[in-house]
C-alpha cells in the first residue's frame, strides 16, 4: 500500500478517478434492459444463460416454498444465531427511522396531514458472485418489513442455504434465482414469470448499477451504489487493527477503496507494514489487487486539511478511531462514521443495526444511508374550511397574477 503525501495534486485524481464513466457497462446494460423490456422472459432466460450459465425457465426461476423452509436445516446454530442477531438489531434501528404521521393547522380553518404509507412492492438485489451477500438480504428486506411494505421480491444469481435459511427467517416467499442487469430490468418493467415492483434496492456491479440508473425514469431505485470506499482517520492508534479494518473493505472488488488519512509519518509506515504482513498472512480475496491499484496512506499537513479532505471525498465508510467527539464535528459527510477503537468496520456490515447499503461516489455528501424511511411515502392531506379559505384567498390570488396564471386565480375568485 503506498504512502502519498495528500497534496492538492493528489486530492484531485483520488477524486476524479471515482468520477470517470464507464462506457462499456452503461452499453451493455442498455442492451441488456432494452431487451427484456421488449422480449420478457425469453430475454431474461437467454442473458441468464449467456452471462451466468445458469439454465433457467419459468418453472425453475422461482425457489419453491419448501426449498426456502428446508434450507434452515443445512446451516449451522451459529449462523441462525447470528442471524436473530442481527435482524433484532436491524430491525430496532428500521423502526426508529419511520417518519411519523402529524397534523398541523398552519393558521384558522387551514390544516396540514401527514400521512405515512408503505410503497406497495419492492425488489432486494442480492449480489451473488463469490458468494450470495445474505447481509444484504437483512438490510433490504427488514427496513421494508418494518416500514409496512407488502410484497418484498429477493433476486440473487446464486442463493445459497444460509441466504435461503435468512429468506426463511424473515418469512420472504418471492426469491428468485437471477442477477445482473437482466434482474434489473425484469424488476423495473416486468415479464410474465415476475412482476414489476415499485422500487429496486441493493447494490451490485458496475452493469448492476448501470441498469439501475437506466431503469430510475420508469422506476424508483435507492441509490447510486459504485466501488467500496472506507477511510480510516488517525493520528495515532493501534497499527494492525487499522490495517485490518482497511483490508475488510478491500476485499469487495479490485476496485475498492481503502484510505488511511493521517498525520503522523510513522504511524503511516506502521499500517503500511501491518497492510503487507496481513496480506502475507491471508490474500483475502481482492484485498492484494484493491491495495495496490486503488488504496493509499494519504499523509496530511494537519488534522485540519485531513477533515476538509474527507468533507470532499465523503467516504461511504469513515472511522475515527480515536473516539473523540470534537473530530466527529468535523466531518460532514460520509456513509457511517464508525467511532472509537472498538469500533471495528464489518460489525457494521453484519450486526450493530445500523444499514450497510450507503451512498458511494461522494453521493455522502447529499445523502445518508439507507435507511426505512426510503420504503414510506409521504402524503400531504389539506383540510380548508370557507373561514381558512377567505383566510388564504386574497395571497393566493396576488401570487397567480404575478406568475401570469389566471386559471389559478379564477379557481380561487369563482369561490368568493
């Protein structure tokens, strides 16, 4: 892992390079989703066979109920253990995060509702190469459950028995087996084997994500999902816990990004060793290659410059392990902020509650992450009575003249 100096220089390509476009996968996941649009299932079918090998039809697409119920007995106690976990904590987090209904009268006779609703059906994405994300499954599908939402379709090239036994546990019927931007495109617009959901969640690869911005005009998606990021902030602390919580976000993809932003040169070369010893260790997955290609320790002139730094980059995974409350409002914008030495980054991922589907790509500085509130929509009701109407007529009235809206004006003056 190498050790740049962070130079505005420096700032500049880390930044730029999360930004360039990928032409190849935008082409192709066009053609794939133009094509199932149009086709229906004998397109979805076909890319499943060309792109995964996977011999599909309509009477092997779905997982049967029994397959779903019996796979709880081909996994461990630990796991289902791990997994009520889990879920508790998920789910105590979804449940706070529901916005409430409220009713305001905003002066006499004029009185504004808030109504809550869940949409009413929505597809998890459940990435599925080296192995099926069952986290993923748990921070899609719980938040949806607890916002109310009716019919919850999990898709994922590759389920296994643990990610069957989680369906299992959140009492999940609709799972089926396909993935890429074909699932994507059968989610958003429908075939005859599944029906269109109103919303797509969970992230995927670069023509994952490609088919979801393409599919986001017709239906709705949670949000732009690129390369893992995390940035560790430290100007002191314990070199090989750091190390390890930098190689645990590695090892997504050859294109994750691990950073760790720090003042202190020695404290650089420490975290550079541990980076080196641990690979030696274990290759983890893409770890090696992400490490090499995209990761750096980024030395800072001041704890100042580090903060402005991150406040740009907005890091989908941001730690301070330090703990200190004065850093912590310094920063602005990232993912989640993991606090504290103890703090370590998978917990997050799997366990503590708080949602794991976070905005990439410096999305962090205009949004959080996911969270149930994404599965709701607010409606505005609006009671008038003729004493709030008389009330608001007179400004409503200047304010259509003054856009050049008569028709406006003439809705509110035909009730006088």
């Amino acid at each position: 892992m190498r050790i740049l100096k962070l130079t505005p220089g420096v700032e500049k390509k880390l930044l730029a390079a999360r930004v360039s476009h990928d032409q190849e996968a935008q082409t192709v996941a066009a053609q794939i989703v133009a094509d199932v649009r149009q086709r229906g299932d004998s397109a979805l079918f076909a890319w499943a066979r060309k792109l995964d090998d996977a011999d599909l039809g309509a009477k092997n697409l779905w997982i049967s109920h029994k397959e779903i119920r019996s796979a709880e007995r081909n996994v461990s106690p630990d796991f289902l253990h791990a997994i009520r976990q889990a879920a508790r904590n998920i789910r105590r987090v979804a449940e706070k995060q529901i916005p409430r209904p409220w009713s305001l009268e905003v002066q006499a006779g004029v009185r504004i509702i808030q109504r809550v609703l869940p949409i009413e059906s929505i597809g998890a994405y459940i990435p599925g190469g080296n192995a099926s994300l069952i986290s993923t499954l748990l921070m899609t599908a719980i938040p949806a459950q607890a916002a109310g939402v009716q019919r919850i379709v999990a898709v994922c090239p590759r389920p296994n028995n643990e990610l069957l036994a989680a369906a299992n546990f959140l009492r999940l019927t609709e799972v089926a087996r396909i993935g890429g931007a074909q699932a994507i495109a059968s989610l958003a617009y429908g075939t005859k084997s599944i029906a269109r959901v109103e919303k797509i969640f969970g992230p995927g690869n670069k023509y994952v994500t490609a088919a979801k911005q393409l599919v986001s005009l017709d239906c709705a998606i949670d949000l732009p999902a690129g390369p893992t990021e995390a940035i560790v902030l430290a100007e002191r602390g314990k070199a090989r816990w750091i190390a390890a919580d930098l190689l645990a976000q590695a090892e997504h993809a050859p294109d994750a990004a691990s950073f760790l932003v720090t003042t202190s040169s020695a404290l650089a070369h420490e975290v550079q060793r541990e980076v080196k010893w641990q690979l030696a260790e274990s290759p983890f997955a893409f770890a090696n290659l992400s490490t090499r290609r995209v990761g750096a320790i980024l030395v800072a002139k001041s704890l100042e410059d580090a903060c402005k730094f991150i406040n740009r980059f907005a890091p989908e995974h941001l730690s301070l392990p330090s703990g200190e409350a004065e850093l912590l409002q310094q920063i602005r914008a990232a993912g989640t902020i993991f606090l504290g030495p103890w703090a370590a980054q998978p917990l997050g991922d799997y366990v503590s509650g708080s949602n794991h589907v976070l905005p990439t790509a410096g999305w962090a500085r205009r949004r959080g992450g996911l969270s149930a509130a994404d599965f709701v929509k607010c409606i505005s009701v609006q009671t008038i009575s003729r004493k709030g109407f008389l009330g608001l007529a007179d400004s409503a009235e200047t304010l259509a003249e003054a856009e050049g809206l008569l028709a406006h004006r003439n809705a509110v003056r035909i009730r006088r």
